[in-house]
C-alpha cells in the first residue's frame, strides 16, 4: 500500500538513486559501525546502509512507517519524536562508545534537532543530514556575511562542518519547494572549554537586533555580569568572528 505522504511530519521522500548513492558515499559506511539513522521514511537511504552496515538504528515518528521498518530483519525501529530520545541511552544500548547519525531531517524541525543533537556531540562521531541548503548556509557562513548568526558560532564551536552535496528538489516525491543539501558534521577533537548555557545566552543576546551595533544589546549584558576584559562593542554581532564570542564566554565562565 503506497504512504501519503504527511505534511504534519515535514515528510518529502528522496527517490533520486544518483543522489542516494552520492550521499551513501559520503557517508562512507563500514561493516558493524553503530549508526543511527534519523526520519528513514520509505527507507530510500536505509536499505544501502543496512547493505554495508549489516544492521542499523533508525528513529521513526510516523506510526505506519515505523510497521513498514519493523518488518525489515536488519533493522532496530525506535519509535518516538527525535527530540525526545536520549542519545547517550541509545549508545549504550547498542554498546558502542560513538554513534554515527544520519539522516534526511524534516525541515520544519530541523535546527531544534541539530541543538538536540549537540548536547550528545561527547556520543557522536560524526553526523551527515541532508537540509534546506540555507541552513546549511548558515550553519558554515563565515563572519561579515548575512548568513552568519547564532547557528554558526554555537555549531562551529563544536563541529568542523562543510557542505559535501547539492541536491535540487526534484530528487523527492513529493518535491519542496526549497534546495537542499547535505552536510558532514564531525565533533572538534579539542573545542573551547565553555559553559554551553552562557556561550548560548551571550550569542542569542548579540544577534537578538542584528541590524544593531552590540554597544545596546550586548554591550549591556557584558555590564551586568561584570565583564571586564576588552571586547570591542562598536560592532555587529555579524561582525565579531567565533573565536572572540568563545574567549569573552571562557573569561566569564
């Protein structure tokens, strides 16, 4: 019986094989590797995984789809919202030290999902999602451009990141209405030692008027929380490069 497609669930299904096989090979699966897949849906990505892998962890929310999967020998089937589940049990399960994830992520949800994602990157080895290409844009933009914003410093803090596929729309049925693309996200062997809470706090206060010079916005939380080394406010937040947000945070941690 053929799946609609639902749209309460973000759900566009990729049927494109060149672009599948593209992905698996960047993906670069191995034989007994832990790998999680996020949103398998009609298991487009799955089956030549679970080929190279010999058995695989997939999260689905869809109750139908999770029934379809089940059927499948090789795979294991969580069935819950990806925001809920707890990375670190699921490592533990599968008795490994590191997972590798994976996943078409639905985009309505999916920037929620990667700051999920981030308070596992101790689990995680390394991560491939295919996105809107403009959060991906946004996830690697370099300082002084439109694209860099809270995304990118709290993501680059962690990840080294780069975008590895085009892919347009007509690789899925049903087609969005968006480019996407594929990204590779592999967690920073030694990343700054500081407190995630405040680094994000600091960042979501910097970019909250982006338009403004940080003298009014960041300027002032600097002030209340007494923050006395030198730190040139006469700036954008789009302007002030990861490494300067990450030395003002580790001085105030």
């Amino acid at each position: 019986m053929k799946h609609i497609p639902r749209k309460r669930f973000g759900q566009h299904f990729l049927s494109d094989q060149a672009i599948i096989d593209g992905i698996v090979r960047a993906i670069d699966p191995r034989a007994g590797q832990a790998m999680v897949e996020i949103g398998p849906g009609l298991a487009a990505l799955t089956q030549p995984l679970v080929e190279r892998l010999g058995k695989l962890t997939v999260i689905e929310l869809d109750r139908d789809l999770a029934a379809r999967l089940r059927q499948h020998g090789q795979l294991e089937v969580v069935e819950s919202d990806v925001l809920k589940v707890d990375f670190a049990q699921l490592a533990r399960a599968m008795g490994a030290s590191k997972l590798r994830v994976v996943g078409n992520l639905p985009y309505n949800i999916s920037t929620p999902i990667l700051f999920h994602l981030l308070g596992f990157v101790g689990e995680v080895e390394d991560q491939h999602f295919m996105l809107q290409k403009e959060v991906i844009d946004r996830m690697v933009a370099q300082p002084a451009t439109s694209d860099y914003g809270r995304l990118s410093v709290m993501l680059q803090w962690r990840y080294e990141m780069e975008n590895v596929l085009f892919v347009p729309p007509e690789s899925f049925d049903p087609p969005p209405r968006v480019d996407s693309a594929v990204v590779r996200m592999v967690p920073r062997a030694h990343p700054a030692p500081v407190d995630e809470k405040l680094l994000s706090e600091m960042v979501q206060v910097a970019f909250s008027q982006r338009r403004k010079i940080l003298r009014h916005t960041l300027g002032k939380w600097l002030a209340e929380k007494k923050f006395t080394g030198t730190f040139d406010t006469q700036r954008r937040a789009e302007e002030v490069p990861v490494a300067e947000y990450l030395a003002v945070a580790r001085s105030l941690s």
